[in-house]
C-alpha cells in the first residue's frame, strides 16, 4: 500500500489528525478533506487509490444517507477507487446497504488501528481485481464486436482492413509495412492503388 494514494472525508478534524497520523507510514501520500462537496473535485485532479468516506456529515441525521449519496457519486466516475465507508453510527443493515451499494468494506468509529490497515489493504486488493475484471470484460466484448464485424466483410474487404491497419500501426511507413505483412513492396503498392488510398 505505501505506493498507493489515499482520501480521507470526515467532517471531525480529529478523526482527521487521528487517521491521517495511523495512516501516513501505510500510504504514498494522505489527503483529508472535512466537506464532500469538494470530493469529486479532488478525485478528477488528483491520483487516488482509495477512499475512506465517512457516512454522516450533518448532526441532524445519522441514517448515513449521505455517506450512501457520495459514494454512488464516486462510482460514477469512469475509474472509480476502491471505497471504504466509516462511520460511529453503524449497524449490520448499513454496513450490507454500503457494500451492496458498491462500497468495497465497511468501518465502524472508534475503529482498530490493525483492522482498519487490513480492511484498507483488502479493499485495494478487492477493487483491484474487480477493475481488471472489468477492464478484461471490456476488451472481450469489444473484440467480439469487431469479429461480429469482420464477419460482415468480404474476404476483399477484410485483406483491405488489414493492410490499412498495418500501414497505421506502421506510422505510414511503407517498407516496414510490407516486410510485416510478408508482401514485396511493389505487391503493397498494388494493393494499396486497387483499395484506392493512393493513386
């Protein structure tokens, strides 16, 4: 985890100092915020592997619906970090609530200084595996699109896209094309003038 980069939101500076103090040796860097309105601000500007998010920010209600809000909004972004939820007032329902709602663990204030590196360390273990999960899911499906497309094509069709596509990965270069494509160049240039991309 010392390569890794985390955010901490609790509107309690002491919880703040406290945690920023267990965590400083166990982090790259630790960056603690007290207002959630700037978290999203910070996570598009900034390298953060992980956040811990507390879960009730206004004394008034305690049901942790704004740590909940948060949250889906960090999970909105197109590479989410892993995130951790903290709060003193939780109970078993909002712990399964936080985690169904993409949270990767849950902890509960005053919280143990080991559990609290395990989870932390568990969770950028789980979230990762789940990206690359994600990643490779991806690229699966996008390779599937273009064999679903390849299909479509006729064999001509095909021969051009791939010439076209080795030309590009080539940077235009024609000589390094033709010996990758295991062709003379005077063939590539055949090819080329009768696919029409030059004269």
């Amino acid at each position: 985890m010392e390569n890794s980069n985390i955010l901490i939101i609790d509107d309690n500076q002491l919880v703040l100092r406290s945690l920023k103090l267990v965590l400083k040796n166990v982090f790259k860097t630790v960056t603690t915020l007290t207002d959630p309105h700037t978290i999203m601000g910070v996570l598009n500007t900034a390298n953060v592997d992980i956040v811990l998010l507390d879960m009730n920010f206004d004394s008034r209600k305690l049901d942790g619906e704004e740590g909940l809000f948060w949250l889906s909004r960090i999970n909105e972004l197109p590479k989410p970090p892993a995130v951790v939820l903290i709060t003193a007032f939780g109970d078993i329902d909002l712990a399964v609530r936080s985690v169904q709602s993409g949270a990767e663990d849950f902890v509960t204030k005053p919280w143990s200084n080991d559990v609290l590196i395990s989870k932390l360390k568990s969770a950028l273990e789980k979230h990762k595996e789940k990206m690359d999960k994600k990643v490779m899911m991806e690229r699966s499906e996008a390779l599937l699109k273009e064999m679903e497309s390849m299909q479509k094509l006729s064999l001509e069709e095909m021969e051009r896209k791939h010439i076209l596509d080795t030309v590009a990965q080539e940077g235009g270069n024609l000589v390094s094309t033709a010996s990758r494509l295991e062709i003379s160049r005077q063939t590539l240039y055949n090819k080329l003038k009768k696919y029409g991309v030059i004269n």
